[in-house]
C-alpha cells in the first residue's frame, strides 16, 4: 500500500478555505454540504493509494497457456496531479503467461487501483505494466492507454476531445517487434 487515509475533517476545512478564497459563502444553501461531499469525492477517486494493486494479480491458475492474453477497453478515470481535475479513458493490457494466467476482473481492478491515485497518464501506463510484469512473471506486457483529460479541455487551451496516448512494453513487447505490432493492431480503435 502507498498511502495513508484520507483525513476527511481536514479536506472539508480546506475545501471550505477554497471556498473563502475564491469569494464564495460556504454557508449558504448551495455550498452548506460542498465541503463534506467534496471531500468525501475525493477520498473515494483517489482510494487507489490504500490498495496494494500488486496484490490483486496473486491469485492465478496455472493453465500452461503461453499465446498473448489482451484485455481491452478498460474504462477508468483518474486525477491530474498538477490540477486536481480528472481524466478518463480506456486502457488495454496484455501479457504473454509462462503458463500461469490471471483472472481477467483482476486486470481491470489492477488499472481502477491504479489509476485511483494522483496521477500522470504517463506514470498510470508504466506502472500497470510494471505491476504486471513483477506479479506475473509473464515473457512480457503491453499496456496502451489512451484518455482525455480534462484540464487541458476544459480550461488552458481548451481542446476538447484530444486523446492523449501512451505505451509501455516489457519483456517480448519490448525485443520482439512482431509481438508489439500484434498487440497494436489488437488494440486498435474499430472503426
């Protein structure tokens, strides 16, 4: 586990402090509760910190399957770290067992743990994969993640739906250019 719980009566005095700073009332009707529901929104979008993702890929069967296993499609959001502001998208994971698999759910609570973080889209690809690889011990990983994020569409440049993509390989994906480009055409948008 990375990080501590979230200490909610804090959030909710800052979060009302940010209220006060911005010209608001934070007693009137429409803000009274803001402070606690903010903070409570956060706790829970950023609970990623308090799971031990690694984990999550323990419990596997040995199947003696050694082709490529993708998941793709992933849906999840996350939090910018330099905006507070969240992201979404879609990720897709692959691996090549050593005849170990996983069951696929644990895949997608792997990507939820962690992208449940503050984050940076290129950090939340690496570390899939990097999770992946030490818990799995598998001959390779490829994860793409591709997600919009909303503090570059929203507010600062304002374009909305750019898609932001980023990949990591390990293992086969990484030394093995026919294994890399079969995941990618795999994980291709359908048109």
């Amino acid at each position: 586990m990375s990080g501590q719980a979230v200490d909610l009566r804090r959030a909710e005095a800052a979060v009302r402090e940010l209220l006060l700073a911005l010209g608001e009332d934070p007693d009137r009707e429409g803000l009274a509760e803001t402070p606690r529901r903010v903070a409570a929104a956060y706790a829970e979008m950023l609970g990623g910190r308090e799971i031990d993702a690694e984990a999550l890929l323990q419990v596997g069967f040995d199947e003696g399957h050694d082709e490529m296993v993708i998941l793709r499609d992933i849906p999840f959001f996350s939090i910018c770290e330099h905006h507070l502001i969240p992201f979404r998208g879609a990720a897709h994971v692959a691996y090549v067992p050593r005849g170990r698999v996983v069951g696929i759910s644990k895949l997608a609570r792997l990507v939820d743990a962690v992208a449940r973080r503050p984050q940076l889209q290129e950090r939340l690809t690496a570390q899939i994969a990097d999770i992946m690889m030490e818990a799995l011990q598998p001959d390779g990983v490829a994860v793409a993640v591709e997600a919009e994020h909303l503090c570059m569409t929203m507010r600062g440049i304002k374009k909305p739906g750019s898609q932001m993509v980023t990949s990591a390989m390990r293992g086969t994906f990484q030394t093995q250019n026919e294994t890399r480009a079969e995941f990618l055409v795999l994980v291709r948008p359908r048109e």
